[in-house]
C-alpha cells in the first residue's frame, strides 16, 4: 500500500477512536477496512490513538518548521501510527511518540 493510502487508512482509524470515544462507542475498524490488517481497538489503545492524532494535528498546523515543507508530516504520521499501535504500555507509548518528534 502506498503511503498516501497507508495515511487515509490510518486518518481514518484515528477519526473513528475520536468519534467513537466521544459517543461512548468502541471503534472496530477491521470491517471497515478490508485490505489491511488492523487489530481490535481496547480503550487504552483507543486513548493513545487520540492522543497520537491531538499531538500531530497540533504540530502539523502549529509548528513552525513544518510550514517550510523540509519534512514530510504525513510520512512520519504514516510511520509512528503501528508504533502507537503496539504499545502496551505508557513507556512504549512514550517512545512511539519520541520516535515522531
């Protein structure tokens, strides 16, 4: 999958723990994406996938260095979101987010 797509794929799974929390829902994005393996969303997982997408989104429209367009924001989202994923815990998840910025 290219990383155009890998990105909408994962934009997407970020949009539904985001609406999903807020409803009181729990996301399962597993039907709707057929082509890519995606695991079953716990609510810890759910909680750092929002957290990943709140922390990105801020500095993708906020940071200042990224408005030269050196780096490619959507590649590193791309990168870090099956590290977000795999993390067990708030030290993995703290890496995953170190690994981004």
């Amino acid at each position: 999958m290219q990383i155009s797509a890998r990105f909408h794929v994962y934009a997407l799974l970020v949009l539904l723990s985001l609406g999903a929390a807020a409803h009181g829902l729990r996301a399962d994005a597993t039907s709707l994406v057929h082509d890519f393996s995606v695991p079953a969303l716990n609510p810890a997982t759910t909680e750092r996938l929002m957290g990943f997408g709140r922390l990105w989104g801020f500095l993708k429209y906020h940071h200042p260095r990224l408005g030269y367009g050196d780096l490619d924001w959507d590649a590193a989202f791309v990168e870090t979101v099956p590290q977000v994923l795999a993390a067990t815990d708030r030290d993995s998840y703290a890496s995953a987010l170190a690994a981004l910025l």
